[in-house]
C-alpha cells in the first residue's frame, strides 16, 4: 500500500473491476467469457486488450462504455488505454456459457 493508503493498483484489482462488466447478450462478466486478453499497469496508465463476441456486436458499445466506467472508478488509474482485437466466437462463447472456458492462469 502508498502512504495515503490507497491500494497500489494491480491487474488483480482491474481484473476484479471488470468482472462487474457483463456481455448483456449472454449474461457472464467479460473475464470469464475470454473477452479480456491482458491488463498492463505502468504507473497510473492501464492498458486493456480485449475484444468482442461478434463483429458489429451491438452490445460493444455498451460493454466498451462499462469498461471504461469500471477501470477509471479505481484509484490509481489516470489513463486508460483499450485495444481491441478479433472476435471471439460463437465457440467461446458456448464454452464460457457451460463453464468450459480457459482461464488465464493467476
């Protein structure tokens, strides 16, 4: 912890952030449905790779909106950086939705 003891900011706690963003079209937080690649922190700027689940998907702007309301509400975090990549995919999605999707090691 700093001295004014604020939590120094870690991918745990931005992964936790954005575990409160959920894909309304299927229901499951953005982590767990594979849709988060990598959280990157230097100092105050976050960087977060992570995609949709269709191309055109109509809920990204609403997801993309979340996340970026998720990650600035933590202290610590003065710039916030998203890249998108590819989609992911009807399979992904049925994995993540019967529990069979591939977590990131911790």
């Amino acid at each position: 912890m700093s001295e004014d003891s604020t939590p120094t900011l870690t991918e745990e706690i931005v992964q936790d952030a954005l575990r409160k963003v959920k894909d309304p079209e299927a229901g499951i937080n953005i982590v767990d449905l594979g849709l988060i690649y990598d959280v990157a922190i230097d100092q105050a700027k976050v960087d977060v790779k992570m995609t949709l689940t269709s191309p055109g998907c109509p809920a990204g702007p609403q997801i993309m909106g979340d996340t970026d309301e998720a990650v600035r509400a933590l202290d610590g975090v003065g710039e916030l950086r998203r890249w998108q990549r590819e989609v992911v995919g009807d399979a992904a999605i049925l994995a993540a939705v019967a529990g069979t999707a591939p977590q990131k090691p911790k």
